[in-house]
C-alpha cells in the first residue's frame, strides 16, 4: 500500500512540474510574441477625399460598434479565464490620445498593432486585413470625429490556458499580429453589388468564427452554442431564403421563431444595407470556398 501511495504521490509530482514547465514555456514564448515589433510599411491611407458617411456605415456594419460602442468609449467584456480576458479599448480622442494618426489607426485595423508596433490580443484584425485602402480611410475617417469619451483604457490579456493554447496553434487569433501578412500591398474592393464576389470581400469578417470554409463548428464563448456552418453548399442554413437570411440578421431571430445566440454580432451584420446583405448570401451560397 504504501509503495502504491509512493508512486502516485511521484505521479502527481511529475505531472504538476511538467504542468508548470509547460506554463512556463508558454508564457516565454507568448511574452516574446507580445513583445516584437512589426514594422509596416504601407502607402499613406488616401484620407484627403474620405467619406464619412461611408465611414459611419463601416463602423455600424463591420463591428466596430458592437465592440467599441457607438461612442468608441468601449464595453465589450467578455472574461473567458484562464484563456483570455477580452476588454474593448476606448479609442474616442480621449483613449487614442495623440498616440494614433491616421496611419497608425489603420495598421491597428488592419495589421493588428499597436501605435508602438507590437501586437494587439484579441483584436479581429486577421477579419480586416484584405480592407480596401478606400473602406479603411473612410472608416478612420470616422472613428477620428468621434466626441471623446471619459473611460477606462484597459488592455486584454491572456491566461496561462490561453498562452498554452497559442503556444500550440490553437488560438492564433489571440496574437492577431502573429498571423496577418505585413507586406506592403495596396487593397482593393471589387464593385459593390449583390456579387459572390462582393461578398468574398465582406465574408471575411465572417472567417474568424464561421472558418474560412464557412462551415463553422467553432466554441467562441466558453459554454456558447459552436458557430453555426452558414456553407449552404455544405449543407448550412437549410430551407433558408434569401429573405429569411435578411430578416435574420435584422430581427436576431431564425425563421422558426427561434433565437440566434446572442455571440453572433447580428446586429453588426443587420447593419449592412440590401446590397451588402445580398452579396453575403451569394457567396454563402457558392459551391467552394
């Protein structure tokens, strides 16, 4: 018996150090992706003829406000420990303060860094990445005439079951940085109509959750319902019209009457105009993906 208890107290020793080696590893590694610095290199955004109406629709349609607030003071938190604590930053006049020119908002949106080139967490960067330099000016364009807002600034963060994960692969998105190419590149939109091909451009704020294959199965929010597969070539929103796809996104409810999960940003998508929304449904509807 007590050679037994010997070896299970040596068991549970090996297994707590390997834990806290593991841990240790992993908050190493995540430190030093914390820390890099990317340099980026982009042409200037095109900020001299932005639109700002145009601007206030990306920031209602593309999930700006779902995170920052309509006012850009913040509120979106949501504490997922130990993987992360996600917290929106105020990024009114009053949160950017002098640290952010237009340029720098720009490579926050769409390179996923800081004003000193290191990495945002759990900023969906990787979903913007491909924004038209057009879309991104508008859109900074906007965010820049937002009345400043007396908030907290607060940064996400990472916990030690979060660091293990990246470490691994299995949060990448946590370090958006880490995963989006930084070469310089000037981006594009294709014309605005109800396209697949315009809704490519759109769908890929749907990526993050849904994957790039549309077919969802992700757990976002720990005890969430996965995110739906919206692939209707893969089977994915089954007797659904085009309409039915439409009043969805505006009302938050299924066809049925049923309620969508209150993880997916409806709001922000509903927020989209019917041109928009109907591109969205011919991409979904594509064979491939």
């Amino acid at each position: 018996m007590k050679k037994w208890l010997r070896r299970l107290a040596m068991l549970v020793l090996i297994l707590v150090v390997g834990a806290g080696l593991l841990v240790g590893v992993a908050w190493w590694r995540s430190d030093a992706a914390l820390a890099r610095v990317y340099v980026v290199e982009d042409a200037p955004l095109p900020m001299a003829d932005a639109d700002l109406e145009r601007g206030r629709h990306l920031y209602a349609s593309r999930g700006c406000a779902e995170c920052h607030g309509a006012d850009g003071g913040g509120g979106f938190n949501l504490d997922a420990s130990p993987v992360f604590h996600a917290l929106a930053s105020n990024i009114s006049p009053s949160g950017l303060a002098d640290r952010y020119d237009a340029d720098a908002l720009g490579r926050a949106i769409r390179h996923g860094i800081r004003d000193d080139g290191t990495t945002l967490v759990f900023m969906p960067s990787p979903d913007w990445a491909e924004m038209s330099d057009r879309d991104t000016a508008d859109l900074v364009a906007y965010v820049q005439t937002l009345a400043p807002v007396d908030s907290p600034r607060e940064r996400s963060r990472i916990g030690p079951l979060g660091r293990v994960l990246w470490l691994f692969g299995k949060a990448d998105p946590l370090l958006p940085a880490t995963i989006i190419d930084h070469s310089p590149r000037q981006r594009g939109a294709p014309v605005a109509a109800a396209t697949s091909e315009y809704g490519a451009y759109l769908g890929q704020m749907c990526q993050g959750c849904h994957q790039p294959t549309l077919i969802g199965g992700l757990e976002i929010e720990p005890g969430a319902p996965k995110s739906a597969n919206i692939n209707r070539a893969s089977g994915g929103l089954p007797g659904w019209s085009e309409q039915d796809f439409i009043d969805a996104m505006r009302s938050g409810k299924r066809p049925d009457g049923s309620a969508i999960a209150g993880i997916m940003p409806w709001r922000t998508v509903g927020a989209m105009n019917d041109t928009e929304l109907g591109a969205l449904w011919a991409y979904m509807s594509q064979p491939t993906h």
